[in-house]
C-alpha cells in the first residue's frame, strides 16, 4: 500500500474514532486519535520543511455560550461531542486532514499529505456539507447555534511546530483563511479569489466589496458561496507557475463582448459575435474572462459550449454534436438507451416531444435508427435536417424565454462546414430573443467563408491585433509579479522576440523558467543570468515550442506524442497503451501515465478538462496545437 492509501485509511480511522466521542469517552479518544496523528506525521518524509499549495479552511461555531447558560455542563459536553463528531466527518469525508480543534472551531487543510486537483472544490463541499450538519442538529436538538466558514488557497510552509513536531501548515494562506471566517456572514462560507479561481463554474457565488484584513497590504477579492450550482462546469485557471495574471491588452475586446450580452438580455435580441485572431493572440484567454464575468453576473444564464477539432472537421455536425452533449452530458461511449433517455429528458421534456428528441439525435449522428418516430426521415436526410432545424430553433426559443441563454463555440475555424451552415441558420432564425451567440476562430475561417456571418442581423467581428510594446512590457510585469526586480535584458528580450503575442511571451518565460535563468522555487523569484543568452530564445513560436519538448525527460516527451496521436484533445487510458509501447521500444521502464501526465499539467503544455467524453476516464487538451 502506497503512503497515500496509507494517509487516506488514517485519516478514515481518525473520523471513525472522533465518531465514537461519546461512547467511548475523551480520554480514549484523545490517546488513540494522537497516535493516529503519529502514524500519519511518520508518514511525511521529515526532511526540510517544504513549500506547498494547500487549501485551508477555518470555522467557527457560534452559540456555546448560551447553551452553556441554560443546560448542565455534562449535556453540553455530550451535544458538543456529537456536533463535532458530524462536522469532522464532513471534513474528512471530502478527503480534508483536521490540523487542530480551537476552541469552539477547527482548522482543516487540503493537500497536506496528498494533494489532489479538486482540492479546493472539495474543501468547499465539506464546508456546504457542515452548514448542512448544522442545520439538522439545530433543529433536532432545538438549540440556536451557527457557523461562519472562511477558505482559502496558498503556497503555505509545511513544517514540525511544538515540542510535540506537530506537522502543520503555517503562512499567509492560512492567516487569510482565518481573518475570512472572522469576516464570514453567520452561516456562510467566504471563500478568496485565491480559492474561486480553481471552482469557477461549479458554485454560486455573490461577489463581495474589496475586503481590507491585518497583515495584507492589497484588498481581499472575496466570494460567499451559495451552493453548488444546478448544472455546474468548471471553467478552469489561467496563469504561469501558480501565478493569477490579470488580463493585459484586451479590456476593449472584453468590453464589446459583455454589451453585446447585455444588449441581448436587455432587449431580447439575439446578439451573434465572432472574434478572429491568430493563433496565441489571446482567443482563449478573452473567452476565459468572459466566462468569469458571465459567471458573476447577477443575471443567471443557461450556457451552451462547443469547441471544433481539427480530427471531425470532415464528421457531418460535429460542432452541434459537441454543443448539444455538453449541455445534455452525453459521454461518447453512452450506450444507446443512456443516449436516447438524456435526449429525452432534455430537449424532449423542454418541447414536450418524444419525436423531437429523436429526430435531432438522429440528425445529430447518434442511433436513433429505431425510433418509430423517424418514419420517412430515416432515407431523406435534407427532410431530416430541415426538421432537426425547426426543433432546434424552437428549443432555444423556448430556453431562451425561460433565461437567457449563452452559447459559445471555440476554434470554429475547424468546424465542419454542415455544422457552419447550420449556426448561420439557427442565427437567422432567432431574433426576438435573449440569446447570444459567442464564436471564436482563426483568420482560416475567413479564408474558407469570406462572408461569414453576412446574412447574420447584429454581428460583430472583433479582430485581435498583436500588443502593443507597452502592453507587452506589462505583460511580462504581470507573469513576472512575484520578483522583486527584474534585470531589464528579460523583459526587453521578451517583448523583442515576442512582437505582441501573448502566447509567445508566456511561452518564452516559461523555457526561461524551465532553463534555470528564472528561478521560482523560493519568493521572491530571482534570476541566474549566467544561465542567459539573447540569441537561446527562438526566433519563431513553432521554433520555441519544439525547444521546450526536445528537452523534456523522455517519458513526457513520450507521452506527449502519443496524445497527438489521439489528437488534440485525448484520454489517458488510450495515451497509456500507446505511450507504454513507445517506451518499450525505446528500451525505458515503463511508468503509470499519470506522473508525465501531471507533470505537463505543470508546464502547462497540456490541461485537464473537468468532462470527458468516455466514462471513467479523465480527458486532455494540449494548449496549443
């Protein structure tokens, strides 16, 4: 058993015990609970203290007092005993690690022993979960008793404190989470930007006034978490090394996007953008803040997303496939029956039409071969797609009346042209309504469909032009935050060979960071210019990127080819299999596919997306291809 299965049955055995507080006693529990706590500290190598990103989270439970005022000392004692017994479940059921009790509160800390993607989110689940604990037990025990949560996320130091060596976690992020309990609403989880940045698209949340706490000079972003939303996507992060840029340059571009949504919500008219920019010229990176301000507008939205890929640019709709199965989660290996009762489920109980159902899954490529309401459809496929069309154009009508409606497609200069035709015409189609359509592409497209978009009412083009040297040069400050001073042969060599793509330049601070000329291990950042030379950084993107993988280790090198194999977005089960033929060829131990796979995550030359087409498998996308 490895030291992480090791963790995580110590950590279940702690809860086990804390559960068994009032009948075993705190005495007993307390002895078998500290040489658990052992077991678990040995389990740490104890070498130097260690920098790591961690999630903690703090909370307070209010009321003891008053309790303690009108019922005897021992029943106090017992109730209290029961209610944390409830909220350390919650903690440690959300793979969480009890750092300590405090009182009436308790400090818990995420990726401590074992660090996992969905820290954050899970730290923020066992906190909904114990406002929920809470509730039963005031109202089972009729007592008026409240909590406040406060979370956040941060490179913390790992080290033994005490004369004990307790392991615990120390620094900024953890003082931040406890002045956001203090600054909690009762009953309500606060969260930092910090946190929100690695849940986006999975909670509702209400944006809070800049928030001023002791020992940190800016104002906190802050959000209270309201619950999980109904149909949540995460909308994943951006930055280098762990850092949160702000977006430079492209405020304008922004700022069309938003009133264009605005304009459709406020007048119930259908607004349809297009924005066109080279590859690295920020498409993604636009998107990504539009997806933030979308997800804290006050105005709650039905979202729609698709992306093209390069692989099913010949597969008749694919666009619209891709849109309609991320609405609906349809997973590519979905059996036939699973298909059809999410089909219906979602676009027939809209439309109150079994049939309509049928005929756009079919339409849409998916078996619906038997359906006994295809009839004639089933040999005329212009009849298929007229009627497909029709239904579509009434779904969206009808969703659209019942919220607002956003729909975005990524990389359409890729898209099959089926699938063009068909969102040009469900475009024309809705007028009077409250939906907006948000495109993304190359200039490629207008290459292949020079009118695009023509025939479309309330299109707007925007064009992403290079940064200018200013925005570059801010650019580069931005990534750059965490140094205290930065040699001026870096930004002005950057910005030199970038000439205003800002992919470009995160990509050459990256190999500048990977080369050991940026050193990022300990803040502030510094630089080793003995390491630097002008002419190491390419002249071109495709010539900097191919000197990044020529001096990957051999296995993520590996693994990376064998996922441009599969294609742009891929699946590490298939990348496994053909990954660890490639290694065996080469003669190199094979190792689980999992640690390459982590590590590009880190260099950031691949991401993880929250869906995946395939059940039980966990799906990639490189960042540029």
């Amino acid at each position: 058993m490895t030291n992480a299965n090791n963790a995580d049955a110590i950590l279940k055995a702690i809860a086990h015990m804390e559960a068994q507080r009032a009948v075993l006693g705190d005495e007993t529990v307390d002895t078998a609970v500290a040489a658990l706590r052992k077991q678990l500290a040995d389990l740490t190598p104890k070498t130097q203290p260690q920098r790591k990103q961690v999630t903690v989270l703090f909370a307070d439970v209010s009321g003891y007092t008053a309790m303690s005022s009108t019922m005897d000392a021992e029943d106090v004692s017992e109730l209290m005993n029961r209610l944390w017994q409830q909220l350390d479940g919650a903690i440690v059921g959300h793979y969480g690690r009890i750092d300590k009790h405090l009182g009436d509160g308790v400090m818990a800390v995420w990726g401590m022993n074992t660090a996992r993607e969905d820290d954050p989110e899970q730290a923020i689940l066992a906190a909904l979960a114990m406002q929920a604990e809470l509730a039963d037990f005031r109202e089972r025990h009729e007592i008026d008793m409240h909590i406040r949560i406060g979370i956040n996320t941060g490179q913390a130091l790992l080290t033994e404190v005490g004369t004990m060596g307790e392991y615990t976690a120390i620094g900024s992020p953890v003082n931040i989470a406890s002045r956001l309990e203090h600054a909690a609403p009762v009953d309500g989880i606060l969260i930092s930007q910090d946190t929100y940045q690695h849940v986006r698209g999975i909670f509702d949340v209400t944006v809070q006034p800049p928030l001023h706490v002791k020992g940190v000079e800016a104002a906190l972003q802050t959000y209270v978490v309201k619950g999980v939303k109904r149909r949540s996507f995460r909308l994943g992060t951006r930055g280098i090394e762990g850092v949160a840029t702000r977006m430079i340059g492209r405020r304008l571009e922004l700022h069309q996007m938003q009133q264009a949504l605005e304009t459709a919500v406020a007048h119930h008219q259908r607004q349809f953008l297009t924005v066109i920019g080279d590859g690295g010229m920020g498409k993604s990176r636009l998107l990504y803040e539009f997806d933030t301000w979308v997800e804290l507008h006050p105005q709650k939205f039905t979202y729609f997303k698709g992306r093209a890929r390069q692989e099913t640019q010949h597969m008749p709709y694919a666009l619209l496939r891709d849109l309609i199965a991320f609405r609906f989660r349809i997973q590519d290996d979905d059996p036939v029956d699973v298909v059809w009762q999410k089909m219906e489920s979602q676009l027939g109980d809209v439309l109150e039409s079994t049939a309509a159902a049928h005929i756009v899954g079919q339409f849409l490529g998916y078996d619906f071969w038997n359906s006994p309401h295809l009839g004639v459809l089933r040999s005329n496929g212009e009849q298929l797609r007229n009627r497909a069309l029709r239904i579509l154009t009434d779904y969206f009508q009808k969703i659209s009346a019942r919220q607002p409606t956003v729909i975005l497609l990524e990389d359409i200069h890729w898209a099959d042209d089926s699938s063009l035709d068909a969102v040009e015409a469900l475009a024309q189609r809705l007028h009077d309504v409250a939906l907006f359509f948000g495109c993304a592409a190359r200039p490629d497209l207008l290459t292949r469909r020079p009118e695009w978009g023509a025939g479309v009412s309330q299109h707007t083009q925007v064009v992403l032009r290079p940064l200018s040297q200013t925005d570059s040069y801010l650019l580069v400050a931005e990534i750059l935050q965490r140094a205290q001073t930065v040699p001026d042969i870096i930004p002005q060599t950057v910005v030199h060979k970038a000439e205003g793509n800002p992919f470009y330049i995160e990509e050459l601070i990256k190999m500048l960071i990977e080369s050991g000329v940026i050193l990022t291990e300990e803040e502030p950042w510094s630089f080793d210019l003995s390491r630097f030379e002008p002419d190491m950084l390419p002249a071109t993107l495709t010539a900097l990127l191919q000197a990044r993988l020529d001096v990957l280790p051999v296995e993520e090198k590996t693994t990376l080819q064998a996922g441009a194999v599969v294609g742009r977005i891929f699946w590490d089960d298939v990348v496994g299999v053909l990954a660890k033929r490639m290694l065996q060829d080469l003669h190199v131990p094979v190792a689980d596919v999992q640690r390459p796979l982590a590590t590009l995550m880190q260099r950031e030359l691949i991401y993880g997306r929250d869906g995946t087409a395939f059940e039980g498998t966990r799906e990639f996308i490189f960042k540029h291809m």
